[in-house]
C-alpha cells in the first residue's frame, strides 16, 4: 500500500480545522438551546444537524483549496 501524501495532508488539515472549529460551535449551540429551554434529544438533533451542515461547508473549502493548490503545482511542473 502506498501512502498518498497530499491526501494525508488534506485529511489532516481538514481535521485540524474541524478540531478548533467544534468548541465554539458546540458552546453557541448550547447556549442558545439552553436559553430556549429545549429538551436534551432536540438539543442533540439541532447539534447533529449544526455539526453536519458545517463539516459539509468546511470539507468542501478544503477540497476547492487542496484541488486549486495541486493544479498550481502540476502547471508548474510542466
């Protein structure tokens, strides 16, 4: 097997990210569903759904900033 260094870097990073992203994300969510009173399953649905629609939007600009960065360095190469 062999190991995909760019793919490794982009995993990394976007997990990084997603890693200093998730503390203030969860901090505002339960803040606001504490101050409406919200029960624990709705908090938990309304977290699940806040996490995945960010992760969606951050892995997307990870992928378009990995891709734009590869077509810069084979553009060089040639």
């Amino acid at each position: 097997m062999t190991l995909d260094r760019s793919a490794m870097r982009e995993a990394v990073s976007d997990v990084t990210i997603g890693f200093f992203m998730a503390f203030p994300i969860a901090f505002v969510v339960l803040s606001i569903t504490t101050w409406l009173e919200l029960s624990v399953p709705v908090t938990a649905g309304v977290q699940t759904l806040v996490f995945t629609v960010v992760a969606l939007v951050r892995k997307y600009f990870v992928r378009v900033h990995f891709k734009s960065r590869d077509e810069v360095w084979e553009s060089l190469d040639k």
